[in-house]
C-alpha cells in the first residue's frame, strides 16, 4: 500500500511521511498569507479555547476583505505563528484553514514543480 497522494490536474505526487523530517518548510519561509474563513476563525478559536475577538486580536490580521494567521520573524524567515518547531508540527493541526490542509496542491504550483521541490521533500514528479 502506497502512502503516496495524486490529484487530477497535478504532474506529480505527495508522500505525507515527508512531513515528519521536514522541519516545516510549508509553515516557514518567504512571508505569505494564509487566509481563514469565518468558519475556520471559529474553529481555531474553538481548538484554542478562547473566544473569537481573543483570536482575531492575537493570531489574525486584516488583508483588504480577508483575515490571514500572523507570522513570526524568526532568524530572517517568517513562520506561521502556530507552528511549533519543537514538535516540528502545527499548534492547531485539525483546525487548520483549508489553504494549509490542501498543500501541496494548489494551482499556483501546477507548473512550478521545481520551485516546489524545493520546499517540499515529498514531492516526486509523476
């Protein structure tokens, strides 16, 4: 049995043990924006039981109509304020936004798979 994850429309495949030697490259990085829903702001705040302004005031900022998960500059690279280097994982995993459960497929790497690659050591081309 393959661990290995294909999706239509993708020229390559994800293998998720990948995730456990990675030291979270997909959570650290370039500076970027991770937006959440209404509904994913709720669920992350029920996952860290606080209520919602607590959320918003102390993990979220404001980007034109949307709210994104602040990040922390850490040694000239930004990382997701709910990543956890010491446990090389996410603070809120089965909370996540949609945006971090879908990595690596998103649109934006269909052709960009070296760029990819590079990040992500469970990415093989097909």
């Amino acid at each position: 049995m393959s661990n290995l994850i294909k999706k239509d429309g993708y020229n390559f495949t994800f293998n998720p043990l990948a995730c456990k030697e990675c030291q979270g490259r997909c959570c650290t990085g370039e500076s970027g924006y991770i937006y959440v829903t209404k509904n994913e702001a709720l669920a992350i705040s029920e996952a860290l039981f606080i209520d919602i302004k607590q959320l918003v005031s102390k993990y979220l900022f404001k980007k034109g109509y949307k709210y994104s998960i602040k990040e922390n500059k850490v040694d000239g690279s930004y990382e997701c304020i709910f990543y956890n280097k010491e446990l090389n994982g996410c603070k809120i995993y089965d909370a996540r936004p949609t945006q971090c459960k879908t990595f690596p497929f998103w649109d934006y790497y269909k052709t960009k798979i070296g760029e990819l690659k590079d990040e992500c050591p469970g990415i093989d081309n097909v």
